[in-house]
C-alpha cells in the first residue's frame, strides 16, 4: 500500500512525507509479542515517541491508520493491534483515571511523587475523558472490520464496567469531586489542579467532568465539550459491541446503561454547551462548568470541536458545527494562529509560542470537503516538516525550522491517515497537484 498511494502522489514532496509518516509508528514506536507466547494471545505495547510510555489515546490513534488494511487478511497487522486492545484493557483495569502507562510495573518514572494514587506501572495520572473513549473507537473499529472479537474477553467486559462506573463518578451528580484528585509540585500552572486538586466547583448537569484535557494540561472548566461528545459515540459504540459480542465479553445490562448514559451525556451537552456567540452565532463552547461559564476557544489536540465529525458521529448538530467551525478556524478563537509560512490551530499547551501544531492541520482536512481547503492544508502540512520529513508537535507559522517534538508518532499517523483519505475518496486531487 506505501508503494501504491506513493506511486498515485503527484507531488514528490508529499511522497516522501507520506513514506516517512506512514510506517512511522510501526517502525519506532511498536513493541510486540506475537500470539503463542505469554499465554498464548497477542500483546502489544506503544509507546508516543520520544516519551517511554504508552498513552491510552495516542497509542490508539497512532494505529488507526492500519486498520483498514486488516481488511485484506494481514493477520499479523490484525494480531498487533487486537494486544494492543488487550494491553489496553489491562491497563484500564489498572487505574481507569491514569491517562500513560510503562510496559513494566518496575519502572518508575518523573511523576511517582504526584498527590494522587499512583500505581506501580502508571506513567501519569491525569484524569481525561478522552482517554476511556480512545480505547473503545480502536476496539469497535478493529471488530467492525475483521469480525474478530476475541478481545472482548472477561477481563475486557470487566474493565468495560470500570469505565462506565468511572464516567458515572465523574458526572459528580452529588456535588462531591468523585474517587480522583490530584496535585503535582511544579512550576507550570496547567500541570497541577485547582480546588485542592478536584478542580473548579460544576454544577452537575448530566455531563461527564474531565479534569485535564487531552494535551494533558488542566481545564479551566469540567466539562469538556468535544470530550462528552467524544464519550457519547463511544458510549453507543461500545453499547452495541456489548450486545453483539458472544461469550464472556457480552453484558446486554451493561450495554443499556450505555446508551441510557450516552443520551444523557448528549442532552446536556445540548443543553449547557452551547452558546450565542456574538459574531457567530449558536455555536458548541470547548468548556463550561454548569453555572453559566464558558470558554470559546478551540484546541488542536483532539478530542477538539474542530474533529466532531471526525470523532463523534452522530452525536453532534451539524448547524450548531458549522458556526463552531468558522469560530475555531478564525480570529475569534485565541488559539488560532497564522503566519507567513502557515497557518491553523495551536493550543495553550505550548504557550507563550504561538505555534501551529500539525495534528490541527490533518484534522481540518479530515473533517472538510472543500477541494480548496484540502489542498491548503495539504500545504501547510509541507511547509511544517522544517526538512526533517516527518510531522511534529508545535510549529512556529512564520519560522517552521523552530518547533517541538521531533519524533511525535500521532501527528505522523494523523497525516497519514488524512493522505490514505484523499487517495480513497479524491484521488484525483491528489494526481493533480
């Protein structure tokens, strides 16, 4: 498939890019043990590059991209990532609130001395919502696509039912923070938690309370919007992986509290995440607490507003995305940044820069079907690489040769995943640049 998408690319720099990013992620970040030994099933452990330590939700995304090719019979690409979904569940089982783990319970890392209960074979403890929805989209699609759902085990029922009741505490419908707090000594602001380590008080309205966002920094406000929708699709998901399965996997009881969960989820989200904004219009806010405030503002990481229709199918009102849309791609957001050489959205993660980051790039092609905007994408996502042929974190829009993260698997995948796109469904933009 690398030969043949390479082949069909007009352009020589986005072949080379491709060929780079495309293999990234089972080249360097992949560690894994076939079935036939330690018990007999798979196990697969990935790490986000130049960080040893295996986040839920990149290592998700990062093998999303081969997903499709299961399809053609490649059982050893299918065994690699059904030990991922097992390593996944393990984990889960673990600490349902940790967002990274390390392969091997002994390893001890920077954050052992985090005011949380840490756990031996936890790399970090940062509760985001995002992280129990991951596993669940790798798992729904991997089964959608091989019919194979020998993953969904015991074990992985079992870990099932933690998430649920984990999503269940964090809606704090008592008013009470739930089973997670957590502080870390530091002099970065967003590495720690307010409220002695609960966050910022919500009123409970049905939504799910993430405490840190997906770049891992903490939220102003609880209740992350692209994150409960993320939650609600996954929710429904994993409902119907729940009542299809055979075996010990299945849970008709638990797939009903799912769906009665994943409605909940979307109308208050519908209720209390959406706003008249002044130049706007009604559109979804990132954040917002249950008392009224809110935060307009998009992020590039994702779950974002920007990747609905990308991560969240079916839970979102295309209108309302719309306008959400043009406010995260514009001006009014403070995280959207454009420059001689690029433009798109950044994120307070790697403040005071104000840097682009890549994975925003992918993602606005992803969900876009303006041949135009593709294409400008497309060159945005060249003009970031700063020669190196690979993807990276953040990226100075006027001065690409300054950015972070040289060896940052998601955003490779991410860009792969947007060419393998364009080659199935606009093929000729692509022979045509």
């Amino acid at each position: 498939m690398l030969a043949e998408v390479t082949a069909h690319l007009a352009d020589p720099e986005l072949a080379w890019l491709f060929s780079n990013c495309f293999p990234n992620t089972l080249d360097t970040t992949v560690d894994f043990t076939p079935p036939g030994r330690d018990g007999g099933v798979p196990d697969t452990y990935v790490i986000t590059g130049d960080i040893d330590a295996m986040w839920l939700r990149d290592s998700s995304a990062q093998v999303n991209p081969y997903l499709p090719f299961c399809r053609r019979h490649d059982t050893a690409l299918a065994a690699m990532i059904n030990g991922l979904i097992r390593r996944q569940t393990r984990c889960i089982a673990l600490d349902p609130f940790a967002n990274a783990f390390y392969k091997d319970s002994g390893q001890v890392g920077p954050w052992k001395g985090d005011l949380t209960e840490m756990r031996p074979g936890v790399h970090e403890r940062k509760w985001e919502l995002d992280s129990l929805c991951y596993p669940i989209r790798l798992a729904h699609r991997y089964w959608k696509i091989t019919g194979d759902n020998s993953a969904f085990d015991v074990p992985w029922r079992d870990a099932m039912r933690l998430v649920v009741a984990t999503c269940r505490d964090q809606q704090r419908k008592d008013g009470r923070a739930g089973k997670y707090s957590f502080q870390r000594t530091t002099a970065q602001q967003s590495d720690t938690v307010a409220g002695a380590g609960q966050g910022l008080p919500v009123r409970p309205t049905g939504m799910i309370c993430s405490v840190f966002r997906n770049s891992d920094d903490a939220a102003l406000y609880l209740f992350n919007i692209p994150a409960n929708l993320f939650a609600a699709t996954s929710l429904r998901q994993l409902a119907e992986m729940l009542t299809a399965t055979t075996g010990g996997g299945a849970d008709p009881a638990l797939a009903g509290e799912c769906r009665a969960l994943a409605d909940e989820v979307a109308a208050a989200v519908s209720a209390h995440g959406v706003r008249e904004h002044p130049v706007h219009g009604k559109v979804y806010v990132y954040e917002c607490d249950g008392f009224g405030n809110a935060l307009f503002m998009d992020d590039a990481g994702l779950p974002s507003l920007l990747s609905l229709p990308y991560l969240s199918e079916g839970a979102y009102d295309a209108d309302t995305y719309r306008h959400t849309r043009a406010l995260s791609l514009g001006a009014d957001n403070p995280y959207f940044f454009r420059g001689r050489a690029l433009e798109g959205l950044g994120s307070p993660h790697t403040a005071p820069h104000r840097w682009v980051w890549p994975l925003g790039i992918s993602t606005r092609g992803l969900t876009s079907d303006d041949d135009g905007e593709i294409r400008a994408c497309l060159r945005w996502l060249k003009a970031s690489h700063a020669g190196t042929g690979f993807m990276h974190e953040g990226v100075d829009p006027d001065r690409p040769t300054e950015f972070s993260r040289p060896w940052f698997a998601w955003s490779n995948s991410l860009f792969a995943e947007f060419v393998l796109k364009l080659y199935r469904e606009r093929p000729g933009l692509l022979s045509g640049l």
